[in-house]
C-alpha cells in the first residue's frame, strides 16, 4: 500500500492559520483515517487514544472545521459525532486513486455539493537578499 497524502495540504500546512497542536491533531487524523478522508473513529474515542478530554478534541476539531479541512456531517446524518477529512485533505491508497477522487471532488464543489477548503492563498516566499548585508555600529 502506497498511502499517498493530498499536497495541498502537506505542501501549506506551514501556511495555516493553525496551533502547533492543532496541526499535530491534524496528522493524527489524516493518520487515523481510511482512504479518502473517513474517521472512523467518534470524538470520545478520539479522546481516549489521544489522551485528551473530549472538550479538548472540540477545540483542537474547531479550526479544522472552520477551514473546511475536517467535514462535519449535517445535522440529519449525524452518528456519534462522525466527522471526515474534506477529499482534498485526505489520504489515498496510490496517486492514481487522489487524482481520481480530485477530479470527482472538483465538480461537486463546483456543483455547490461540496465547500471548498478554506486555505490562504500561496505565496511565494521571498528570495533572500543578494549581496553583504548593511551593518553599522553605533
């Protein structure tokens, strides 16, 4: 099995409006969860294995969910505080298999099916300065 994760968040999680504890959540999730995003796994169970408190997993679940990154179920389809990975923050058995599910996640985000992730948009990081920096001493 090859486990491949989605780039989009690996590649800007540094970018995230995130806690560190919030991010290492985040790993324990993607971690946790099957291919193609679903927790299998309530939130007091959650708590058990992670060795939090299940008002802990709420906080560390809410800036997740504000992003779009963890999916909450709507309120009719709700068992035991099932949440997912949104398709385009979830892992995948090959590369084959995530770019199937993006394509398939695209249009039912373009549909209205599905919310879009909610990530700062990438920027460049600067490129380092040329030349000997301008030091003077007072």
């Amino acid at each position: 099995m090859a486990n491949v994760m989605s780039p989009i968040i690996a590649e800007r999680i540094w970018a995230l409006p995130l806690s560190g504890s919030a991010v290492k959540f985040l790993q324990y999730l993607v971690s946790r969860s099957d291919f193609g995003g679903v927790l299998p796994v309530r939130q007091k169970d959650m708590a058990a294995e992670y060795g939090v408190t299940p008002q802990a997993v709420s906080g560390l679940m809410a800036p997740l969910c504000d992003l779009n990154i963890v999916l909450r179920p709507r309120s009719g389809e709700r068992n035991g505080n099932s949440y997912r990975l949104h398709p385009l923050a979830a892992k995948y058995e090959s590369p084959e298999d995530m770019e199937a599910a993006f394509r398939a996640t695209l249009v039912r985000i373009q549909a209205g099916d599905l919310p879009n992730l909610k990530l700062p948009a990438y920027q460049q990081t600067p490129p380092p300065p040329t030349g000997r920096p301008k030091l003077q001493v007072a």
